[in-house]
C-alpha cells in the first residue's frame, strides 16, 4: 500500500513539474501584453500568429474564444483591440513586452 501511494504522489508531483515547466517555456518564448487595473491584471501570451497563453488576476478571460477571434482577425488588430477594450473599460493600461 505504501508503494502505492509512493507511485501516486511520484506522478503527481511529476504532472506538476511538467505543467511548469511548460508554461514558463511558453512564456519564455512569447510576447506578452501586460494590462493592470484595480479592478484585476491580465496578462496575454502571443507569437506571431496566435495567443499561447494567459494569467489572469481579478478578470476572467475565455482563451478558446479569444483565440479563435484573434485568428480572425489577426494577431495584431486583436492586441490593438484588447489594449483599447481594457483601458476603455478599467482603471489601468496595457504593455507589450
């Protein structure tokens, strides 16, 4: 049982590691848009062609559906278009890093 429960928590904290790692090579290798505001902070994950990811704090932020408007409309327009969204609609602004 012991051995078991060994096995259990080795890949649990493997799972763990793996997603972190992931995410800060994601990270590492994309372009970011910072926004801040009082009311939440999020941060977007682009390359040229797509969002990669997002940390978001105080705000929700639907990735699937962002992604696929920011397919259509194209990376850029859609970067320009949330950093207009979010100081129209909060307290804060946004960079690129």
């Amino acid at each position: 049982m012991k051995k078991v429960l060994m096995i259990i928590g080795g890949l649990v904290v493997g799972t763990i590691v793996l997603l972190i790692v992931i995410f800060s090579i994601t990270s590492a290798t994309s372009n970011k848009l910072i926004c801040k505001s009082a009311e939440g902070n999020i941060t977007i994950m682009y390359n040229d062609k797509k969002i990669t990811g997002y940390t978001a704090n105080g705000m929700s932020y639907d990735m699937d559906s962002q992604k696929k408007y920011a397919e259509q409309v194209g990376i850029d327009a859609y970067i320009e278009e949330f950093t207009t969204w979010f100081s129209n609609n909060t307290s804060g602004s946004c960079t690129t890093k």
